[in-house]
C-alpha cells in the first residue's frame, strides 16, 4: 500500500490490523515464552499493553470500516474472529485486498 493508505477507513483498518496481528505474535512467541521459560514478565506486560491498545483501534477501525463501506454482519463478524487468531488479521487483509 501506498502512503496515501491511511487516507481511507480500509487503509487504516488494514494497517492497524497489521500492528495488532504482528503485537499479537510477538506477545504469543517472543513475550510469554520469556515468562515462562526465563522468568521474565516484564515482555508480556509491556507487550500486553500494547496488543490491548491495538486491539481496541482494531475493533474502532473495523467499526468505520462498516459503516463506510457497508460491510454485511457476516463480514463483521468474521474480521472480528480472526483477530483472536494467530495470523487471523493477516489472512483477513489478503481477502481484502482481493475484494477491492
């Protein structure tokens, strides 16, 4: 995407699903392995926080999305699944940018 991506409620949405998907995987595998393997919980609190924040601008973002483009409930529904799913957020911007 170019830089005028964030310009768009679907260039936004794609870019914060990006950020949560990777937060998402890094709290998974590098920040609660760390906890529990090295005793280290620092990771998962300041990783923690972050996938948190991104998470609520993911659902923000999905929401302007919805109402910009008129998204059906199914489709909603199914962005708002697959950000609780490792890589989720990155195969729903693969189905989207096919759609577009």
């Amino acid at each position: 995407m170019s830089d005028n991506s964030l310009k768009t409620s679907l260039g936004r949405f794609l870019k914060i699903g990006f950020a949560e998907g990777s937060s998402f995987l890094i709290l998974l595998f590098i920040a609660m392995p760390l906890k529990y393997m090295a005793d280290m919980p620092t990771p998962v609190r300041i990783v923690g926080m972050l996938h948190g924040i991104l998470f609520v601008l993911y659902a923000l973002a999905l929401a302007q999305a919805t109402i910009v483009y008129k998204w059906k409930i199914k489709t909603v529904i199914i962005a708002f699944l697959l950000s609780f799913l490792p890589f989720g957020t990155f195969f729903l911007e693969r189905i989207l940018k096919k759609e577009k």
